[in-house]
C-alpha cells in the first residue's frame, strides 16, 4: 500500500480563485475546455463547480474539471496529466473536461514543457491532487453518513458505503468536500489497479483540432488589434547603424515603425533569456498583409558590432559570457573544428589506462563525426498577442516556462510580476525553441508603445534566420583492439560551435576498461538553444555508427555485441558515475531485438539497430532500409522504449513515431548553413524537411512493462535514430555516414553493402 | 483597396482590401476564420491548403482578386457535423500531435479522396507531398487517409 505526504506540493492545495464559484465554465475559445469524449455523450453543464484543489473542482452532477497545468506543444500532456488525475480521483474517464491551468507558479509550481521532464516531475503531484480529492468526498460522505471514512469506498465517480447499502454520486457531494480539511497523508491506488492509466485515451483536443478551432496563439485575436513584425540583422555579427522607414510609414494601413530592444542594457539574463539581436525595427498596421508589404520598403543599414559581454545570473552570481564580434561562415566553422579536434581537449573522463592501450593495441581505427546546425522550425512560426493597459500587461501565446520569460518582461515594461499574466496558448510544435520566449517582450514593448493591443508575428524567414539553432558538432572516437579483435580501449574527444556535446559518463563509458573523454568548444555569436534532446541528438549516432563498426570488426552480431558489453558495465562496471541502468539499457535492445525478428530479414531489406540512454528513459530502434530507384526508403522501423509507466500508449507511441521521423528526416536532410553571418536558407524551399515520400512506411512502437514511476518520452526516441539510419544506409552501400545530413546533396545510392 | 465578395463555405463574405493580399490572409485577418494556418508563405508546405471549387490550392499565394466567383471551402466548412470521413479517421487514429498542420493536411487529403476514392500508397505519397507535417505524424495520415477511404 502507497501512502504520500500531501505536503509535498502543498501549494497546489490553494483553490484556483480564477475559475472559482459556481457557473459555466469560461467560455473564451482558445480557454476552451476539451471534452474526453463527444459532447452527446457526456452530461450537461452542472450548476455549479466547487472547487477541491488547483487541480480539478467538480460539479454537482459529478462532472469533473481537471487542469493540465503545463503547456501542450503536440506531446499530448494536456491528455495524460488528467488521465493521472482522474486515475487516483477514481472518475470515469468520459465524465472529465479539460482546461490549459492559466500561469500560476502558486498552485502549479514550475509550468515547463522540456527536458521530458513534463510526467517525470509531476506524476506524484497528479496523483496526489485525484487522491486527496477522493479522500475528501470520502470523508465529506462518512459525516453525512455518520460511518468511518475507512468503510467508503469508492468507484468510477461514487461513493459507496457496503454495510449500510448507502450510495451517492460525487457531485453529490462535491459542496461538502470542498470544505473538507486538506488530509496530510493520502493511499495512492496500486498500479495493478489502474483503470485509465495505461489505457489509450484520445487527444482531448483531437476535435478541436480537425475542425479548424482557434486554439494557437497564431489565432488569438482581440478586436482592434494591430498587427506587427520585425526586421532583425540580416547577418549574426551584424548590429542596427540607422534605418529610414519614411517609404514604409508611409504604406496603406501602417501605424507607426520604431526600434525596441528586448533586453535592458544591466539586465543580468536567465539561462534562457538568449537573443542574438539585441535592436530590432518593429513595424505596426492594421493586417499582416500590409505589414508584411511595408517591412519590405525599409532602407535600413548594418554594421557589425564590436565583442561584447552579457551578464547571466548563475545561482545567484553573475557569470559574463563574451559573444564575439565576426561574421562566421560554414566553413571556417568546419576548418576551426577540425584544428580544435587536434589539440589536447579537457578531459572530463578518463578510466584505467588509455594511452597504454592505445599504445599497446594491435588495431586503431578512428572516425570523426560532424553534424550542421539545424532550425527548429516550428510549423506554428513565434508569434505572440500582447496588451499592455493600465500598468497590467497580458500575454498570450506559445511558449515552454512562463516562469522564464516573465523577469524580463517585468525588467522591459517596468511592471511588477504581479500585474503581468500569461496565458499559455497550444503549441504548433516546440522542439526547445520555445523555451526562449523573447519575442514576448519584443510583443509587450511594442503594445506598450502603441498603448493597444498588438499580435507580433514572425514571418517564416524571420523565424528561421533569427537564431537559437541547434549547435554544429564534432566527434572523434577511436578504438583500440588487441590482436583477437577484442575491444580493450575506447577515446573520445568531442566539441562544437560552441558547446560541447559530451556525456562523459554515458554508455559505453563504464563497460570499457580503458577509457577517455575529452571536449573542447568554440565561441561563437550565432545562438543556440535547446533542440529536441540537446547534445543526445549528435552523440547517439555518432557513438551508436562507431560502435556498429567496432562489433563488425569484433566479428560480433551489432545487438549481442552491445549487450555484452551491458553485461560487463553492470556486473563489473568500469569507473564511477555511470549514469545509466545497465539492465534497462539491456531490456529494450533484447525487446527490439524480439520484435524486428532480428535473425530474420527479408532479402533486399538493409537493417540498423541503434540505441540510447537520455531523459532518464531507453529507445533502440531496428531500421529495415530498401534502395527505390537510389533513394532510400524506409520500409519499417520497430522501437523498443523504457520509460516506466506508460500514461496513454497510442499517445506515447505516436510521441515516439514522431521522435523517428523527424531524426530520420534530420539524419537525411536536416542542415543550415551560414556564409559571412547570413543563414542560407529561410525557407522550406531551401531547407528540406521530411515529407511523406520519405517518411517510414511502417512504425512499430513497443513498451517495456514495469511499475517504474515514468521517465522522459518526448525526446529519448530521437537520437538512437540517427544512428539507425547510418547503420542501415552502411548495409545497403557499404559506405559508413560520418557527415550529416547524410544525403545532403541529394546524392544517388547504389547498393553495394554486405546486408549482412 | 477594393471590394470583394467572396463564396466562403456556403456563405458570401465581402472584405474590402488591397487585390493583391492572399486569401489566406484576407481568411485570418479580415474573416477571423482561423483554421488556415500560415506555415511560410510560399507554397511550400501546405498548412494553409483550402478548396477553390474543390480542388486544394495554397491560400497564402492566391491573391484574392483572382478568385472571383470560385467557391471557398476551408476547414470550417468541411463538414457540417464534423462527420466528414477524414475527420472521423483522423480521431480513429487520433493523429495529431501539435496539431498546427492538420486542418492543412486534411484539406489535402479531401481533395485526393474527392477525385480518387481508393488511393494506392503512391496516389496518398504524391498527393500529400506538399504538406509538412513538423511533429511527423505522417504514418498515422496515411492510415487514416485509407481508413476514410474505406469509409466512404
């Protein structure tokens, strides 16, 4: 049995006053609730809510409203965190509406969708809110009924009480329940007695979203509104020297063109306050398409700035990060990466003795891996509605973590926390970029000085030159064998413009005897920011391609080959630290394995296993590749995923479907590229995107079965994917892929693999 | 500016605006009909993807003053009931994930299925090739582009 402290998440316990009292709920469309189920087959509107918890309030004919209280950009949280919620509240599943919760760090702690921390971190808070709210209706049932709490039992939204044959529905006793003292300590449900976890449960948007409904920040409108853009550097490195926006001002519809800067000069930055242009020319009228007409006759001049210092707070000091003046290009970036690669790196890692190994070995062989910057590219592009009024300022649009943006907001309106709201509107997709929400103080600072309301929107060239890119990385790895094959050493030295994307102490650290790790990084002024599982996303098929060739040279099968090698870093693991569960690691190789038929391949079909450990979570994916007229085609990719309970299956499943093809079409296609500062590309004419031609023609998606609390989703299915991709393009052609995008050039395949 | 009366699901609309805006924009801005979504501008992938006497054409680089008497049908006039074929597979499947590019690529698929009923693989790969689905969700389109087939 399951007891948890109430006091954990005490917080939540405060009522949601915004939604408070009896009434229909909120009826402003992108607020929205989302029925679980059809509208004919749910009951009325009741006639009034009372409110238990942050988390849900019930009506008094016992429909329950739950609040999913991160925000949702596709990864379908705004389903599973109710479904949690529900589960321990014990409700039928078709009696529940769902609402976005509105910013609220009081009752919902830290609102972020990122780092697959989203059900990691809140599943016992979800669990607690259903199950105190049970716990209250119990007791608000036994005072009525004069019987101990203990004797109440409940099922699918009522209480029953066995001896005296009594019953009642929660609605019944949703008034007196909210009255009821918050429990200290409540019984969560056994996991073998879930009813909605680990059942499939449709996208409670899902309608909202084929008939066209106005959910995006995109489709936030307030009459009146003006509509606005901006003009940033055409080049990174290149800063405002003087504009003439007389022709523009004076197109049809034009309001007013100023410049705003987003941050103020002292402002010490959050880790996610990144803007690589500081001053920007803001452009106001009364349509997009005027707008977008008038940006167009702005005579503007650029300079290129001087190296200068911004001040980041870290922990509490303030650490001074230097971006550097020049307009950088592609290829010094690659010249820069291949000189640093040859000088002694810092070494964050080192296990037994890799130079005597290395020294003594019978064979080295040694591999470099690059990968490009990549583009977000959100289909929604940033855009964010913005009003300040009357010392209050309201946003709305798509963002991550409220919580990051909203000191800075305050720093540029000069309005206090207090008075700012932000409403979290659906996301048209996130993949990190929209953790660095600084177009919503360019948003407030232009409502402020047009003292009306205001949508910024960027238009997709903005969107995709104006930075905070996926960085461009490098790899070397060596290996070292004795003169039986057998693997006795591993080296790696990685770095990047300008992060390194190390994780010294991830597999195959701790499964070979001698090994080293070293980084090195490159400043740049091109941003970067987070992008679907950051740094994961290079090293998994850098590392998963390098250790394919060394089972190859091993003479061993790719899966038995890595599972030994799991054998040994958990029965006598090698160093400390080692941040992965070998048995787990091991689970979803020998499930994949299991799955694709492994020994089993059709003729003509070329296979890649691939797999990862990030975001406390295990992906290994099978690839069965064919060669159609020199391209490849992906015939079929089986995953095999470990990330604990799984909430809502098909959701999670299309999760990782997703994760598969987007590092399919990342692995192919996926590159930007810059010349003298400027992005090459700004638009999907130029940047290639994966496309249904080149998308699987089959994904499989397996779960482990376990009763582990649940661990990141949304990203752990990326990264092994690359490597999947190389290792079976590797079969087909039996050339290996160092170099992303791997069919950059739109280079023709023949096949000449092995297939073996 | 002009003048312009347009048949928009079933219903005529005048907007008074500059001939050259697309209509995708005239949809958004001067109609408040948000389902067409801008994605980039340049008919490149899709989101914006609306019916001009049923065959599926991009809303961003259709100026409006050559529409003329052409009928418009957008997401929200797909169906009445949301009872359309597509919007029931697309639940069956349940296939969004962030859901930006769907109104788009269900737009797509209508026209494929009004002119062929029963498309092979490669008749749904060409036919949806323009639209870009960011999350990759594509599998699950193409499924539930079969399964409304079969439907009706």
């Amino acid at each position: 049995m399951s007891f948890i402290k109430t006091k954990v998440g005490r917080r939540s316990f405060l009522k949601n006053t915004s939604l408070a009292g009896g009434g229909i709920i909120l009826g402003f469309n992108w607020l929205a609730s989302c029925q679980s189920q059809p509208v004919e087959e749910i009951m009325a509107m009741p006639d009034a809510w009372f409110d238990i918890n942050a988390y849900l309030k019930i009506g008094d004919n016992g429909l329950v409203t739950i609040m999913s209280p991160n925000p949702e950009f596709g990864q379908n949280v705004m389903t599973s965190m109710p479904m949690v919620v529900a589960e321990e509240l014990d409700v039928d599943w078709k009696n529940v509406l769902v609402e976005q919760a509105p910013y609220n760090a009081d009752m919902y702690g830290f609102q972020f969708t990122g780092g697959s921390r989203g059900m990691m971190s809140r599943w016992e808070s979800l669990r607690m809110a259903g199950a105190t709210a049970r716990h209250m209706l119990k007791e608000a049932a036994a005072q009525k009924w004069q019987v101990p709490t203990r004797e109440i039992t409940t099922d699918a939204g009522k209480l029953y009480h066995k001896e005296s044959g009594k019953s009642a529905g929660y609605g019944e006793m949703a008034d007196a329940a909210s009255k009821v003292a918050v429990p200290d300590e409540v019984k969560l449900k056994e996991i073998r007695d879930f009813k909605i976890i680990g059942h499939s449960q449709k996208n409670v948007e899902g309608k909202n979203i084929i008939t066209g409904k106005p959910l995006f920040g995109m489709d936030y409108y307030k009459e009146g509104m003006k509509y606005a853009m901006v003009e940033h550097p055409p080049a990174f490195g290149m800063e405002l020297k003087s504009f003439d926006a007389s022709e523009a001002k004076a197109m049809p519809g034009i309001k007013d063109v100023f410049t705003i800067k987003a941050y103020p000069e002292d402002f010490v930055k959050g880790g996610f306050d990144t803007n690589a242009f500081p001053e920007l020319i803001a452009i106001v009228g009364n349509s997009t398409w005027e707008v977008m007409q008038a940006k167009k006759k702005l005579k503007v001049e650029w300079e290129p700035f001087k190296t200068y210092e911004e001040k980041f707070d870290a922990r509490g000091n303030t650490r001074s990060v230097t971006i550097p003046a020049g307009l950088e290009s592609t290829e010094n970036h690659l010249a820069m990466m291949t000189e640093y690669d040859k000088k002694p790196g810092k070494i964050v890692r080192k296990d037994g003795d890799p130079e005597a190994a290395f020294a003594k070995a019978a064979k080295v062989i040694e591999r470099t891996y690059t990968a490009p910057y990549l583009a977000h590219n959100t289909m929604e592009p940033i855009n964010t509605f913005a009003h300040v009024d009357n010392g209050k300022v309201f946003i709305a649009g798509p963002l991550q973590a409220p919580g990051f943006i909203e000191p800075a907001i305050s720093a540029s309106t000069g309005i206090p926390a207090e008075d700012i709201d932000i409403e979290m509107t659906r996301m048209g997709g996130g993949f990190g970029r929209r953790a660095y929400s600084h177009y919503m103080i360019e948003a407030a600072l232009i409502s402020q000085k047009m003292n009306a309301p205001i949508k910024l929107m960027y238009s997709r060239e903005d969107d995709m030159t104006n930075g905070i890119y996926r960085p461009t990385y490098r790899a070397t790895y060596r290996a070292a064998f004795d003169e039986n094959n057998n693997l006795i050493g591993i080296h790696v030295k990685a770095g990047g413009v300008p992060e390194s994307p190390l994780f010294a102490d991830r597999f195959p650290a701790g499964a070979v005897e001698n090994y080293l790790a070293e980084e090195w990084e490159i400043p740049s002024n091109i941003s970067i920011g987070a992008f679907r599982a950051p740094r994961s996303n290079f090293m998994a098929g850098a590392e998963q391609s390098f250790l394919d060739e060394i089972a190859e040279i091993a003479g061993k099968d790719p899966i038995d080959f890595r599972l030994e090698l799991l054998r040994k870093a958990k029965d006598n693991p090698v160093g400390k630290n080692n941040d992965y569960d070998a048995d787990r690691y091991a689970g979803v190789l020998e499930l994949v394995k299991e799955k694709a038929d492994w020994g089993n391949k059709e003729a003509n079909v070329y296979r890649g296993v691939s797999a990862y450990f990030c975001h406390r979570s295990y992906a290994a994916h099978v690839l069965d590749l064919v060669i159609e007229d020199k391209k490849p085609v992906v015939k079929k990719v089986t995953c095999a995923i470990d990330c604990g309970i799984v909430v809502n299956p098909d959701a999670a499943a299309n999760m990782a479907e997703g994760g598969v093809v987007d590092g399919i079409g990342n692995a192919l296609f996926g590159e930007m590229t810059f010349k003298e500062g400027v992005p090459q590309k700004k638009n999907f004419d130029r940047y290639r995107m994966i496309r249904m031609r080149e998308a699987p023609k089959e994904i499989e998606v397996h779960f482990v079965k376990n009763e582990i609390a649940p661990t990141g989703m949304g990203e752990p299915p990326f990264p092994p994917i690359f490597g999947a991709v190389a290792n079976a393009l590797y079969k087909a052609t039996g050339q290996r892929r160092y170099t992303q995008p791997f069919l950059g050039n739109n280079i023709d395949l023949e096949i000449k693999g092995t297939g073996s | 500016m002009a003048n312009f009366k347009l048949n928009i699901n079933g219903k005529v609309r005048e907007v008074d605006v500059d001939p050259q805006t697309p209509l995708l924009w005239v949809l958004r801005d001067h109609l408040q009909l948000f389902g067409t979504k801008y994605g980039c501008g340049v008919a490149q992938c899709g989101a914006c993807t609306v019916h001009l006497d049923g065959t599926a054409v991009r809303a961003c680089v259709l100026p409006i003053s050559t529409i003329r008497e052409k009928k418009i049908t957008t997401i929200e006039g797909l169906s009445e009931t949301t009872d359309h074929p597509l919007q029931k597979a697309w639940i069956e499947h349940d296939v969004p994930q962030c859901g930006y590019c769907q109104a788009g690529q269900i737009m797509s698929a209508a026209a494929l299925l009004k002119d062929n009923p029963s498309p092979s693989d490669q008749d749904i790969d060409n036919a949806m090739q323009g639209n870009i689905c960011r999350c990759g969700t594509y599998t699950r389109i193409k499924a539930a582009i079969k399964t409304a087939a079969k439907m009706s």
